[in-house]
C-alpha cells in the first residue's frame, strides 16, 4: 500500500509567491519520533552516567574513610609512643645527674664491682649508619601504610633501646649509692692502709684499712646505702659494725662505744650507725674503717672524694 503524502503550501503575502512541499508521512513520522525520542535518550544516558560515577565516588569514599580510620589508628599509636618516649627520655634526664665526685668514686672502684652492678656491657647503640639507613628508606618509600610501619618499627626499637638506657643509669645509680664515698667520722687521720708498726707489739704490721681519732661518743656514719649484717663485738675490731652494700661492697667500722643500729637494718649514706670509742684492740678513741669488695681489701682513700658529713 503505497504511502501517503502530504503536500504543504508556503505562501508569500508580499510577492503572492506559493511554495508547495511534498513529504511523506512515514518520513515525517520518523523525523518527529527522533526529535521527540533524543532528548529522552540523552537524558537517560546522562541518568544512568550520573549514578555510575555517583556509585563509583561513593565506593571510593568508602575506601577513603577506611584508610582514613586507618591512619588515625596509626597515627594515635605513634603518638602514644612518642609520648612514651618523651616520658623516658624525661625519666632519664632525671636520673642520670650524677654528683661529679661521686662520679670519680665509682670510677675508682674495681672493674669487677662496675661489672657486676651493669649485668655486663651496654647494648650497642645503632650506628650512624643505620639511621641514615632509615631515612634513605623513609624518603624511598611511596605507600603511606609502608611509612607508618617503618615509623612504628623504628619507634619500638627506639622505645626499647631507650628502656635498655634507663636500666643502665637505674643500675649505675644504684652503684653510686653503694659506693663507699664519704668521710665515717670527724676526726683526724692517725694510720692509713698498708705496712706500719703495730701500735701494741711494735713490731712489723698491715693495717687493712684507716684509724681515724676523736673524741668518744662522737657520731658514726654510713658511709654508703646498704644493710646491716652485723653488729656485735668481734675481737680485736671490739664492737664492730658491718654493712654490706651490694654489688660485693662491704665497709667495717670497729672499736665503736656503742651501736645505733642492728642486723638487717637498711641505711643510707649519712646514716649514724654508731658512736666512736676505744673497744677491741684500739689504744685510744678512734674508728677502725675498711672497705672490701668481695672480700678483697680496697683503700678507702681512693674513694673518700666527698666531704666529711656534718657534726651531730
């Protein structure tokens, strides 16, 4: 069936000019069905355009806030930390004051004591090398998740070393507490440690330590922190004051009048463990004192760097 035609007529007023034009319907039904249907189609395809990429930025954004929660958890573990490290390294700068001439008393002291007290030598600090190591590795490094993670591994070994420090000086303050350093009593020093005549026989003797003169009664300090072992009358020594502190340290005071502590007492340096007297074998009012490190005999001299402790 052959299609219709239309036949459209264009007139000119001004001339009286008329225009005929032809179509046919199947044509014209199409060109308006296009006309009609393109908008629709570009806006569904925009439709569907928008809500892809709205998809897309919604999953992205849910990757975001994943990886944002992430280092937000990463990044309170670093500052907890570095706060941890602050407060050690705080912690260290406290302890680590040292008075000098005690400093110089614990250097005098055999190596065997200053071993003993550390546990052995010092763990070894990173060498310039591997710090330099990890920065190299830190500005290497693309993925944020591989920095945090060194970071954090660099911190706990930081942490650790940092705690390995802070035991050492615990332990090396410990030892100067320890460390036999001042004066036991005022007085004046009337025999040192070594060969002498003895003052009873006349004859040829060793003196094991220092005999310091005054006046009796007079006060007797500990000469360092420790604890009694022993408070009682021993020979020769008379009445006779131990204290062990550690580490192998050991002081003696004899010949004292009477005793102001008793076995097992904790003292600390300064402490008055005694009054000075003439008991034992002395021949006048005076301290016998000795200091030994595992048994073996020290002289006192070397380690009495301080002052002499007031008068009580």
């Amino acid at each position: 069936m052959a299609s219709r035609r239309y036949t459209i007529l264009i007139a000119d007023r001004t001339s009286g000019v008329v225009r005929r034009v032809t179509i046919s319907a199947g044509p014209a039904v199409a060109v308006a069905c296009a006309i009609v249907t393109l908008p629709v189609l570009i806006g569904t395809g925009a439709a569907w355009k928008a809500k892809s990429e709205a998809a897309a930025l919604y999953s992205s954004n849910q990757s975001l806030e994943a990886e944002n929660s992430n280092y937000r958890g990463a990044t309170a573990a670093l500052s907890e930390q570095i706060h941890s490290l602050q407060t050690v390294v705080a912690d260290l700068g406290a302890r680590s004051a040292l008075d000098p001439a005690l400093a110089r008393a614990v250097e005098k002291l055999p190596a065997f004591v200053k071993n003993r007290a550390m546990g052995g030598s010092a763990p070894a600090t990173a060498s310039v090398a591997q710090q330099s190591a990890y920065a190299s590795t830190l500005s290497a490094l693309a993925s944020p998740d591989d920095t945090f993670g060194l970071l954090r591994n660099v911190l706990e070994g930081l942490q650790s070393r940092l705690h390995d420090v802070r035991y050492m000086v615990e332990r090396r303050n410990a030892l100067a507490a320890a460390t036999p350093s001042i004066w036991p009593a005022h007085g004046w020093l009337t025999s040192r440690m070594g060969s002498r005549l003895d003052p009873v026989s006349g004859g040829d003797d060793f003196h094991a330590g220092l005999d310091i003169a005054g006046e009796k009664g007079q006060p007797i300090y500990a000469t360092a922190a420790g604890r009694v072992s022993q408070a009682g009358y021993q020979g020769g020594y008379g009445n006779l004051v131990v204290v062990d502190h550690g580490f192998g340290l050991e002081t003696k005071y004899g010949h004292l009048s009477s005793f102001t502590v008793k076995p097992g007492q904790g003292v600390k340096r300064g402490d008055v463990i005694g009054r000075l007297g003439a008991t034992g074998g002395a021949t006048g009012y005076n301290l016998h004192y000795e200091v030994r490190a595992n048994g073996r005999l020290l002289n006192p001299l070397q380690l009495l760097t301080q002052q002499k402790p007031r008068a009580q």
